[in-house]
C-alpha cells in the first residue's frame, strides 16, 4: 500500500520528550514501512523519523501549537504533497475536515484525547466521510453519536524495554505532577500500605508546580520521594525495579501508554478503574484495579506476588508496536477495497 | 437575499475594544439588515449586535484565540446552522476550506491581515471554489497567484464621528506602541516640524512597553506627550482638535482605519506611502505621503493649510459603512446571479 501519514506540525517524529500522538505515529511510519508498505510522511522537517517525509517541510512549531494558522498550512500541504497515495491516515484536527483533499481518497484519523463536549460538532461532521479510530472501548463509548470504524489499542517497541526483576523494595508512580493523574492519591496510597513510593512527574508549569506545592509535597518523606522528571532509560530502570506501578488516575484517560511500559518491563500495576485501566489490566493477573485509597492500599501490598512473566506476555502480545501496525493495516486494506 | 456571516469566535460583535474584524463584521451587519436583508450570524453568544445569531452560540472565547479546535468547532455549528442561506461570507480561517458546507452555497471570504509566505498555500486552497475579497488593492498585489475576486476598502459610520476644527495646535498619533506603526517615527517628524505631537496607542503588552521604554519615551517632552489607550469618545476629540494625524508606517498595512476616522473627522492625514496609503489619501487634497523623516516633517507643517471639509468629504463618498455594504452587495448578487 502508498499510505500517507499526516502528523501534528508541532513537533518532530520521535518526539523528543512529551508528544504522545508523535510518538503514536513514529511508531506506525517504521512499521508500515518494516512491513513492506510505501509511506509518506507529513511532519515537521526536522524529524530524524527514518521513513520519507515531504521535501521542504518547515521545522517544527511549538510556538504555533494548536493555532489554525500554522496546523491548516500543514495540512494543505500535506494533502498537495499526497495524491497518489492509496490512504491517509491524519492525525491533525482540521485536516479530516479539509475540503480539498483528493477525490475519493480514504482518509482515517484517529482522536488522541477524550471526546470532549466542544469536539462533539467536529467529529460528527468528520464521521461523515472519514473512518474514525478510538485508542480504547472506554474513549469509543464516550463518542456520543459518533460512528467509530475501529478501535485500536496503542503499542510500544516492547523489546526496547527491559525487563526488571521487582526488586527493588518500591513502587513507582510516573506521569505529570497533575491531579488528574492521582499523585496525590498514589502518595497517600503508598503510606497507607507502607510502601516506599518513587515518583517521576513532568513538573514545568504553573499549574503542575502549584499542585506539587500544596497537594503533594507534603506528603513527602524519606519513604516517598520525588525524583523529577526522568530520561527514557532512567524511567526503564525504575519501572523495572518496582514491585508495581501505582497509577490512581483521577479522570478517564483514553490510553494510559504508561501502563504498557510497566508491563512491558514486568512491573503489574496498581490503578483505579477508570477509562481505559480495565481494558489494559487484568485484574488479579497483571495487576489490581481499585477504587479508594484503602483498597488500592490493600491491592499493593499484594502487587509483589503477580507474576511479572505475565505481564511481560501481556505487553508482548497485545501492546506491541507490531500488533498497532497490524490493526492499522487490516483497517487500512478493508477500507481500500471497499472504495 | 439571505446572508450568512460568519465571525470570529473570540471577540463579540461589536468589539469591546481592539478587534478590526468583528468591527467590520458587526457594521456589515447592521447595514444588510437596514437594506432589507436577512442575516444570520455565527458570532459570540455574548454580542450586542442587533442582527440575529445562531441560537445557543457560546460567548467569545478570548483565552483561545487562534486555535483550531476552537474555531473549527465555530465553524461546523455556523455551516449546519446555515443550510438555506442565498450566500455566506466567512471571515474565518478554517471556514473557507472546511468539507462539509451546504453543496452549491456560494461563499465568500476576506483576509483581515498581509498575505504572508505562511498563509499562502491556503489561500491558493481557498481561491479555488471561494471568492476572496482583499481589503486594499497594494494588500492584493501582494497576494501571489491567488485569484482576487474584488477590493473592498473598509469603510465606517462616519456619521457617528463629530467633525472638528483642528485648532488644538497639535497633531496627533494613534494606533498601537509597536515599531511597525512607527511612533518613534512620528515623535522624530513632530520635533523636526515643530509641532506639539499627542500619542495615544495601545501599550499592553511586553514588546510594546519595551518599544516604548527603548524608543519612543527618550523623545517625550512637554510638546511629545503619550496619553496612554483612549476610549471612543476621547479619541474622537483627539483627532478633530489636531491639525494633521501623523502615521508614519514602517510596514505594508493592509488597510489603515485610522486614516479613515481621521478623514470622517476632518483632519488631514501625513503618512509614508505605505500599504493602502496611497489608496485613502491624496495627496495635496487630503493629506501628503511623503518618505522620510524630514519630507513629512516638511509636510506636516503644511497640512494646516488643507482642507477640512474636503477630507470629511472623502470619508462620507468613499469611505462610508453605506459604501462598504454597497460594495459587498453588488459583489454578493453576481456571484448568486452566476450560480
């Protein structure tokens, strides 16, 4: 297949730090092309992404990011540079609405975020001519009136993580220093079970510093520990040495990626049973999925016994880069032979 | 005829303050429906416009102006609610370019802004099937293989500025602290001429106050003064007391609304020959357009002896909210005439 891939122009494949939906999409651009597919990227030129990207493409533009300006640009451009292609797969918001894009082209898009009230108008028109993915079942039940054409869990480079042997006498929390992703709860957690907790937390803005001044730093003590923020192999070193991954979250995230990574190293993890966590987790197998604190409390002291071969498999089997892939293109070849 | 107008989503109609769309927008408006039309407007719940808006629309969202997501959720709740308009005119974006408009609606759309190299691929996108309206005719000989549907200057109620006599002894600046609007420019050919200069602009934000710090407040003396932001009523007063508006411009505006409300106040208008400068002001008759420093310093000294009435008289015959509806109706009836 000549599959064009459209990415945010925002910033470079691989993302160099924080870009889930980049790293989503470098992860599909090498692939479809290990796969033997013809790809053509849309992204920003600076990406060191092995698979071909359109000459002359601008450099990324995080000053830009989220402006209609800079991502319709992109995406007219993207759409110029692509008509022979037998699909596209966009991952901008304004492209799957674009009108100019060539006649009769498949276009697919998969929405990265929860399905949020102002993005309801949106999508509705966009399900119109555009096969829409979901990245869970929780985020597709949430898409009110909108058709979903497939859901596909994400998936990582399994074999780029290590495997840890648990050892390390902690459990680990990692994501943004951010209530909604339950820092504060996973603290109270780790006391309450009286399990050293290590916690890795992006820590950049206002918002983020001020929840980290009132609501988790006093819960702090040699016990449980702040770490900052971590580089990818520091973050492999410490999921594997934890005896779970402690992820509380407050809200549904559509995908958790960071609890792939934990099972991919091994490590089962301990959450709350929201969003996508049920669908990731098997619960008693690859981790526990609790409500309150108490029970999560309960559950993590229990986390040391799983078996972390299980979850290994886990992330093997199901939350593979190449079982992404491989959903994408049985999507991609159902929706070209049915044009 | 049944018109659509489509608004920004971040500032009501009419602007509170600065917003040189939205006041374009609100006055175009007024005018269809004082011409009998029928007009429905995609526009901030929370503007005062008396012409009809779209029911339940959400007030303006200022904190997310420039977004994608924000303006293409606008866009797709204007086009579904405007399936029986003769015409729309959308002066958004993303609108022009957006799929899933009622199929045949003739649309037309305006660029409020210079057409830069960023802008011009979707531009080019839009000509194919939009009719684009330039503000200026230098605005669009700037515009590079996009097809100009027609040139409409900005006109305003002139009615609704008081006419003065210009004997407050003093000429006058106003716009916005910022090196492309030239008022260090304009406090150097106020001091050459001898001629006590009033500046009131706009000074908000960081780059202005340092423009201001750094260029502009080394040349202030009793006869230089800044005034700081004015309101409506003020700013009136301002210009009909002053022999002559300087505006100095050090960059291509597409079109200067100010020339136009100093004219509609009788006063003359010194300016660089810059942008549409040459298609507001004639030269000797209502205002001069000279180069430099010392040309207009040599100028405004003159624009005393002008004719005030003349310059009154170009604002009501071409410059008018009347003209400016007139024009875009002519423009409106062809293009439904040839669908």
């Amino acid at each position: 297949m000549r599959i064009g891939l459209i990415s945010t122009p925002w910033t470079p494949l691989p993302p160099p730090a924080y870009g889930g939906i980049e790293g989503v999409v470098d992860r599909l651009a090498r692939g479809f092309v290990a796969a033997g597919h013809e790809v053509l990227l849309a992204a920003p030129g600076d990406s060191a992404c092995p698979a071909p990207i359109i000459p002359d493409s601008p450099p990324a533009d995080v000053d830009g990011m989220g402006l209609s300006e800079v991502e319709l640009g992109h995406v007219v451009r993207a759409y110029n540079a692509m008509p022979d292609m037998d699909l596209v797969h966009d991952h901008t918001l304004c492209g799957p609405l674009y009108r100019r894009r060539p006649a009769g082209l498949p276009v697919v898009t998969t929405n990265h975020g929860p399905f949020r009230a102002q993005l309801r108008d949106i999508y509705q028109a966009m399900a119109e001519d555009v096969a829409l993915v979901a990245i869970s079942h929780h985020q597709a039940s949430t898409a009110t009136n909108v058709r979903i054409a497939r859901v596909i869990h994400h998936g990582i480079d399994v074999d780029s993580v290590p495997v840890g042997d648990g050892t390390g006498g902690y459990a680990c929390f990692l994501g943004r220093m951010n209530p909604s992703k339950g820092v504060r709860e996973a603290a109270m957690v780790a006391r309450e079970a009286g399990i050293p907790l290590r916690i890795a937390a992006k820590m950049q803005d206002k918002g983020e510093r001020e929840y980290f001044e009132c609501a988790v730093s006093p819960l702090l003590s040699s016990d449980i520990e702040y770490l900052g923020e971590l580089n990818t192999g520091e973050k492999y070193e410490l999921l594997g040495g934890a005896c779970a991954l402690l992820n509380p979250m407050q809200w549904p995230e559509p995908f958790g990626l960071v609890m792939i990574e934990a099972l991919a190293a091994g490590t089962p993890v301990v959450a709350t049973p929201a969003g996508s966590a049920t669908e990731i987790i098997d619960d008693g197998v690859t981790g526990y999925l609790r409500e309150d604190v108490p029970a999560l409390a309960a559950a993590l002291a229990e986390a040391g016994t799983l078996d972390r071969a299980a979850c290994r498999e886990v992330a093997v089997s199901r939350f593979s880069t190449e079982r992404m892939v491989s959903d994408h293109l049985d999507l991609y070849a159902e929706l070209i032979g049915r044009r």
